[in-house]
C-alpha cells in the first residue's frame, strides 16, 4: 500500500485515459483532482457530450476542471493546490512547460509504442499502418517537447497478424495502466534511473485526417490490408465508385491479395462486396 496516498493530478479526455483512470482506481490510486477538455458537439445532432474522463470524475465524485486556455490565471489557480505529481494520458492540448514541471515529481505521461520512436498523435495506427511486428508502452517522465522526455518504463508486446487498431489499443491501455501501477511507488521513491531517448532513433506519426482512409485498390495488398486494420475505428477505409464513396467494413488478407468481404455505400447499409 506504500505511496497510494501520493496526492496527484489527472490529465486526460478519451475513452484511454478513463480506462486507465479505471485501472488506477481498482489498484488505489485515485487522483485528488481530474484535469479534462471542455465539453463538445459531438454526433450528427452535435449535442453538447461531456468527455469520457469528465463522466469517470462525476461517477467517483472526483472533483474536476475543464479550462478553456492554459494561461497564467490557470497556472495560479493550480498553485494554490497541494499536490506532487501530474499524470498525463491523451489530454489532447500542449501543456505550459510551467505546468508540467510545477510538482514535485514534475509530470508523467503514458505514451502508446516504443519511444522514441512513433513520437506524436497516433502511434497505435501508425504502427499497424506500417506493417511494425511489434509496439509497446512506454512511461515518461514529460518535458515541454511532445513525447521526448527520459524514459521510466517500457513494455515490449508483438502485434497479432490481423489486429486491427481497437484491438490493439485495448491491449495497451490495459498493460499501459498496469505498468504505471508497477512503476508509480519506485519512481515516487526516486529508484528510477531515468533512460535518456536517442534522438537518432526518433519517428513521428502525424495527426490523422478524414481523407487518410481513402484507398486506391490498384496499390500494394498489403499496404492496403494494413491501411485497413490502422483505420478500422476512424477514419475507416474507403474508395469511390462512380463518383460516390464505399466504406469497406470488413476485409482479409488471403494469399497475398486485399480481399474486400462488406461494405457500406454511401447512403445505404452494410451489404457483402462483390467485385
């Protein structure tokens, strides 16, 4: 039970930081306060949707924040709150160098592959979309520029022939949390010899667009099949026929070729591809 009761803070939105929020809570860390993007339209009817980590924080009672702009006015509202770390999992806005480094022991960040490489805002597609047989978690200690701070932890896993990324991503945030839990009493306690990052070995993946899921089915199978696993969630994979666009659903790999098994088309529902 040692340094459970280490006052910290959460930052993050989605869905992989109330998980991991989850995980913390299961093993007996709760944050004293919860740090998250405010709320947005969201769906067709664009209703105002709270995040996933602004519903964690009502449901445990966990008080939390939603600023707009990390300004001065913020950085002072945070420094009159006693606390000694910051977590940090897909908070999804650049966080003042002040801020990060304003706790005691500065401020932590899950990052989804294997630093340095797949630095950025998708690792977990990227990774699928390049064909890697591997990825992993690593845990690091934040610096102001994004994903190059020493490294706590990592944790290797392979990635199974057709996993697509919700798979995959499932899979890390769970061994994700579980490494921050292994790791949160050494590091508190400074028995961590922090691993500087070889820049020489740095990648970046970039943010991914709407448009990134077009496909040409005249390219590589496998680029395709693995374009396919990368965007299964969003943006999904799609192609033009006759002018309108076809969102391919399901898909395989079978003897070299790029089978396409269902789809959507535009304006219709899921039906089996016939070529």
């Amino acid at each position: 039970m040692r340094n459970k009761k280490i006052n910290f803070i959460f930052w993050g939105t989605p869905d992989v930081a109330s998980e991991t929020l989850e995980i913390l809570k299961e093993n007996g860390y709760i944050p004293s306060l919860i740090i998250t993007s405010p709320d947005k339209p969201q769906g067709r009817k664009m209703l105002i949707t709270p995040t996933p980590v602004k519903v964690w924080a009502i449901e445990n009672n966990i008080p939390y924040l939603q600023p707009e702009d990390l300004n001065e006015e913020f950085s002072n509202k945070l420094k009159a709150i006693s606390y000694k770390l910051s977590i940090v999992v897909a908070y999804g806005k650049i966080i003042p160098e002040n801020i990060i480094n304003m706790p005691k022991f500065g401020s932590i960040n899950i990052h989804y592959s294997l630093l340095p490489k797949y630095r950025g805002a998708s690792p977990v597609e990227s990774v699928i979309l390049n064909g890697d047989t591997e990825t992993g978690i690593t845990i690091q200690k934040m610096e102001y520029r994004m994903d190059t701070g020493p490294i706590i932890a990592v944790k290797k896993i392979e990635i199974k022939i057709d996993e697509k990324a919700p798979e995959l991503r499932k899979r890390l945030i769970k061994i994700g949390g579980e490494l921050l839990v292994k790791t949160l009493p050494d590091f508190i306690d400074e028995k961590i010899n922090l691993i500087l990052q070889d820049e020489n070995e740095a990648t970046y993946c970039k943010k991914i667009k709407k448009e990134d899921g077009e496909i040409n089915l005249n390219n590589d199978s496998i680029k395709n099949y693995n374009k396919f696993r990368a965007y299964a969630t969003w943006p999904r994979t799609f192609f033009f026929k006759d002018g309108k666009r076809i969102i391919i659903t399901d898909a395989k790999l079978e003897n070299g070729n790029f089978i396409i098994t269902k789809i959507i088309p535009e304006g219709g529902k899921e039906i089996d591809y016939k070529n």
